[in-house]
C-alpha cells in the first residue's frame, strides 16, 4: 500500500523511518556529492525531497526510487 502517494511501498517507508541513520549513510555512500543537509527530510515534503536528491545525483526520481527499495 502507498498511503502517501509517493511511489514508495508504506511497509519501505516504515523500515526506512526506523533506520534513518544508516540510510543517510549508505546514501551518501552511494552519491558522495551528497550531504547532511541534502538528506534532511521533512513529513510531507517527499516530493520536493525527492526532486533535490535527483538534481543533486543526476539520477531519475524512479531510479533513486527504486535503490532505496532495493536497498531497504
């Protein structure tokens, strides 16, 4: 289920929320042009969220979607 509308599985988003830290981290890992202040993130906010993350990466909204599934 995707109660937010974000195209990310709730049940994701739920275990990301609980392992924020070492989500950050591996994201970072992952895109080291990445920093503490691209990863904050703020409820209700996914989408504009999302949209730095692919500016900052380069990569689609779907494709940094999908690693974070994959991932988590």
């Amino acid at each position: 289920m995707d109660a937010n509308n974000n195209g990310i599985d709730d049940s994701t988003e739920l275990r990301a929320r609980g392992n924020w830290n070492e989500i950050k981290g591996q994201t970072k890992q992952k895109w080291g042009n990445l920093t503490d202040d691209d990863m904050d993130y703020e409820e209700g906010k996914q989408d504009e969220w999302f949209g730095n993350l692919q500016q900052k990466t380069g990569e689609t909204m779907d494709d940094i979607k999908h690693w974070f599934q994959r991932t988590f």
